[in-house]
C-alpha cells in the first residue's frame, strides 16, 4: 500500500451454509485517467476561474497538480504560463505510453515544472503552493480514508490562505448508472472498467459530502462555480494550524487497519474471483469503523495541545466538530481569529435544535457565533473579557463557547451573567462535552436516514439542558435570624419592587416559601444547594444558631472556596466578626448595622443601597 495504485479488496457476497463467500476485486486506480489529450472547455473555465479567485501570480505562484494522470491539465497550465507540479504514482508512466509522451512535453517547460512521485517524494516536499487542484481524483479512489489523507497532504504543501479546487464529474448518462447497482458494490462506491481484469472505483459524492470531507482536513468552503450540471466545481480556503485529523489519519494507520488484503493474487479472468471462508475475512474492507467520522474527530480532539500557541489547531477543530454536529441546522461556516481566540460564525437555517430556540425561548436566532478558548491553565472570568462582543447585545444574539482549562461551574456562571446583563446567550462546551455530543452523533450517523440529516435527540437534550440552566434566573437564598424578622421584611419590600426581581434576572428564596407539611429541613437543603447568591442577615442570634451554623453557612462557605456561590453579608445587629466573617467584604458598614438607624427613613437608604449593589453583581 502507497507504493502502488493497485487495491485489492474483499467483497462479501451471499454465503450459504457455514461458509463466507467473498469476491475479490483488484482495483487500478490509474486506469480511471481519461482518454482526452487535452481538457475540455468546461474544465478550462473552472480552471480560470480557480486561478483568478485563488489570487495564482502567473510565473511567481506553483499549482499543484495532485492526482495528474497524463498531464493533460498539467501541460495546459504550462503552455498558458504558469509554473506547476505533477503529482501522479510512477506507475503511470510506466504503463501508459501517453503520459511519457507528456512527461517529455512538460520537462521541456525547464524551470516551471516539475514532478513529485507518490507518495515519498510527495511527503517530502515543501509548503510551496497557492492552489491545490484535485481533478476527478477523490471520487476514483476506493479507500474513503486515504481520501482524507490527500487532502491533509494538499493542505501541508499549500501556502498561508491558499486555495483548493474540487472537481468531479457526475456521470449523468444510463449506460453507465445502470452498473451502480447493488451488485457491484465495494466499499462506499461502485467497482467499474468490469469488461477489464484490473478493475476502476467510482463514488459520487453530495455537496454536504464534500463540505464535510473538506472540513475535517482543515479548509473552508469559498465559492461554487456555475459549470455544467454533471460537474461540481467547488473552491476551497486553507484555514491557519494543522489538519483537524492530522496524527489520526496517517498512512500507518490506514495500514494498520487492513484496509486491502495483499494476499489476493492478481486477476487472471474479467469475473473477478471467488472464495469461500471458514471465517469472515478481517482485511481487505476499505472503510473500516474505526476511520467514522465521529471517532477521528473525538480522537483529534485528544490529540489537540492547549495553549494560546495551537489556537489555530483548536479553531479548526472545533469549526470541523461543529460542521459535523450541526451541519444541516447552520450554513456557511466562516472562522476569524479575533485577538487570542477565534470565532466561527455560521447561519441559522431554522432547523432542530436553533429552531427550538426560537420557539420555545422566543429568540429570533439568526446567526451563530462559536468562540474557541485553547487556555493551557486556568480560565477564569477575567480570560474572557472581550469574548461577549461578536456575540452582540440583546435577544437575538446566541452562540456556543468552546473552551479548555475551565471549570464548568465558573464558566456557566459566566454565560448566565453575560445573559442578564447583555440578553446574549452563549452556551459552554467543553472537551468532555464535544466527546459525549460526537459520540451521540455518530450512533445517529448508524440509523437508516435518506435524508442524511441523522440526530440523536440527545444531542439537543444536552444543549436544552444547558440552555435551561442559562436563562434561568439567578437564585438567591437569605439566611437570617427570626429575631431579625422585622429587618428582612424592610429590605423585601425594597428587593421585590426591584426591576431585577420584575424582571426575573433573579429569585429570592426564604423560610417564608416553605409549604405547610413538607419536610422543611429538605425543601432548605435543596434551596441551599441551588442558590448562586447568599444574603447573610448577620446578628449575635445569626451567629448563635447552630441550624444556621451547620446547614447554611457550612456548605455556602464549602461552596464558595469553589466559586460556585457569592457571598451578600449585611451586618443587622453588632456582633463579633472574629474567624471567617472578619474576611468578607459587607455590603454596608459593619459598624453601622440597620439596627443602629432609629428612624425606618434611615434604614431605607440602606436598603436601597443594598439593592442596587446586589443588582450590580448580576
């Protein structure tokens, strides 16, 4: 394997009794190179048009040529001007007297031209192309990850924002649809050239297919040009870092799966042969599970380093994951970076989960904004300065945060924030988050779906959960003395005539919601342990209540080591403020507690302060 463009493959055919029938098909990939001495027009207006939008500087700039057969389109590029290599196995020339012919045409072009073997010669080589040309090469190779690697290979050797055109031909005409059938079957695709005993592969391939193959190998769609309709002419963007795949889909993995048997002799007859097996055959299967699309994503994700210096690494990345994840629901994924991270902006078109949002929470989604934070330690609220902005102001702004090195408590309370004070909502997605999604998205990819739109319902029930949690309102728990009773009811009447109570920004719970015949020390504990913010009514009858003591303060002290709650004091009546409360901050002078204010107008002052310092902190 990579030393030959000959694949010999097993295909299972109906068995009877015990045994396993198998045909094996020995494939020639170079025997798929068309007849035509020179390219047609349709081809020659996509090429213009590629090299025109690609920004190709005619002499100065080198296009590659990948997968050049008989240099039929490389000679072209050489007599218009411009410099080019060849990429082709060296098979090729061996075997076809045409493309020595043209080789000797295209070494006369000296200086403009030259020609790498593959695949050595190829590794070798060095980032030195503005455009990238895979003509009718992808859909004639049998391996659907070897695919994958070519075009991680085309995105090493292309220069900063170079360009990739995508070409295929849809073969349109009955004759030879008629021999797409079920029989015929190899792999993903069909095995053609049948009147030959070295036999061709064909796929075909749908838009989404080639956006999403393009995707995981770290480019971005451009532009489709209007040829004619058995063409799909696509160009491509080189995104900045690595290929999302690159370390998974290596040609010793590919290997290592067994994706050929090379102990299938070659064909001596048309009809390829047969063989019956006590056992199914392990090798010899192009597209083995272990290269889905939702496990080479997960395990890239693995391979990812942190860090501000793999920030492009981690973009890509995730604008590939979330391509995979939520491709029929958004379109036109566009990565930017923007400072130290990146954001992929993408539109809603109105499906699954976005839709939802806008039905179940009344916003009017329109675009999609994901922001990648690769940190290499720990991220913290103040990391994220800056990071609301491309996700806008008010209803209507959504977007996801994709993110290393936080702590999920810390970075959920950082998007409930940013919701209540902004209205944009942004929901958090970790690495565990991204694994567990893909994982669900891939069991769905198993389902029977001609729509190929296939979801988990998992997936969205991750994302409405989280959703859930973001827009919903900040609970704040009271604590307090009952001898400080008449304190409590001064300030409620100040906090529930509030706009941020009015308008639901924030909940207030007390032993005043407790209902009659529940087992109240649960109804506290749940309230406790659900609480973001803790009012602390401090007094000497505070300080003196063992309940209070054990069941309140303990675990909002525990809580608040973790970040996970904030802590509101307010000194009522003097006390001691010796051990911990001598280290927090009060919201009003502690020597000045409410009970020192003789007149109610007085403490109202307060209380108003108050307010408006615990509606600052939302």
């Amino acid at each position: 394997m990579w030393e030959s463009p000959i694949y010999r493959l097993n295909r299972r055919v109906e068995s009877e009794g015990d045994e396993s029938r198998y045909q094996q098909i020995v494939i020639d990939v170079t025997g798929s190179a068309p007849p035509h001495a020179t390219p047609g027009k349709q081809l020659i207006a996509a090429l213009r048009w590629a090299i025109d939008r690609a920004g190709v500087v005619k002499r100065n700039d080198c296009i590659l040529d990948f997968g050049a057969g008989k240099l039929r389109n490389t000679l072209y590029l050489l007599d218009q001007g411009h410099r080019a290599t060849a990429v082709e196995f060296d098979q090729m020339f061996k075997d076809s007297k045409p493309a020595r012919d043209n080789l000797a045409k295209a070494m006369a072009h000296r200086t403009h031209f030259d020609r790498l073997v593959y695949p050595h010669e190829f590794e070798r080589a060095d980032p030195a192309y503005r455009l990238a040309l895979l003509i009718n090469v992808t859909n004639v190779m049998p391996v659907p990850a070897e695919r994958r690697l070519v075009l991680q290979q085309c995105h090493d050797k292309l220069l900063p924002g170079g360009s990739l055109l995508w070409y295929t031909q849809r073969r349109a005409d009955q004759a030879y649809r008629g021999r797409m059938v079920p029989e015929y079957r190899v792999g993903d695709g069909w095995f053609v050239g049948r009147p030959n005993k070295h036999k061709t592969f064909y796929r075909e391939f749908t838009y989404t297919e080639i956006d999403d193959l393009l995707s995981d190998a770290g480019f971005e769609y451009v532009e489709s040009f209007a040829s004619h309709a058995s063409n799909q002419v696509r160009l491509y963007r080189r995104l900045s870092g690595a290929s999302p795949l690159a370390g998974v889909i290596t040609p010793e993995a590919i290997a290592a799966a067994g994706v050929v048997d090379d102990e299938i002799p070659d064909p001596e007859n048309v009809e390829p042969a047969e063989v019956s097996v006590s056992e199914p055959l392990d090798v010899g299967h192009p597209d083995p599970e272990q290269f889905e699309r939702s496990k080479v994503l997960i395990e890239g994700l693995a391979r990812k380093r942190p860090g501000p210096a793999h920030a492009d690494d981690y973009a890509a990345h995730v604008r590939a994951m979330v391509e995979f994840l939520f491709g029929s629901q958004l379109g036109r994924l566009e990565l930017t970076r923007r400072g130290d991270g990146h954001d992929i902006v993408a539109r809603n078109r109105g499906k699954g989960f976005f839709q939802s949002v806008r039905d179940g929470y009344q916003i009017p989604v329109t675009k999609v904004v994901t922001q990648c934070r690769n940190s290499a330690g720990k991220l913290r609220r103040a990391d994220l300065a800056g990071l609301a902005d491309p996700f806008g102001t008010g209803v209507g702004a959504f977007g996801l945060l994709a993110y290393r090195g936080g702590d999920r408590a810390e970075m959920m309370s950082w998007c409930q924030n940013l919701f209540r004070d902004r209205g944009s909502v942004v929901l958090p997605l970790d690495d565990d988050d991204f694994t567990t999604l893909l994982g669900w998205k891939g069991d769905a990819e198993h389902i029977d779906n001609p729509s190929g739109d296939a979801e988990d319902p998992r997936v969205a029930g991750l994302l409405a959960e989280r959703l859930s949690s973001v827009v919903r309102p900040a609970r704040a728990f009271i604590s307090y003395s009952s001898q400080d009773r008449r304190y409590l009811e001064q300030f409620k009447e100040h906090l529930e005539g509030a706009d941020m109570v009015r308008d639901g920004k924030i909940t207030i719970w007390d032993d005043s919601k407790l209902d009659p015949g529940l087992k109240w020390r649960d109804e506290i504990a749940r309230a406790v342990a659900t609480s973001e913010i803790a009012i602390l009514f401090v007094s000497a009858s505070f300080r003196a209540s063992r309940f209070i003591a054990s069941d309140e303060l303990r675990p909002f002290r525990e809580a608040a080591d973790r970040g996970e709650v904030t802590l509101f004091p307010i000194m009522v009546r003097p006390t001691t403020r010796r051990g911990w409360l001598g280290k927090l901050q009060f919201a009003n002078d502690p020597k000045k507690p409410l009970s020192s204010y003789k007149r109610l107008a007085d403490r109202e002052e307060v209380y108003v302060d108050l307010v408006e310092q615990l509606d600052a902190m939302l």
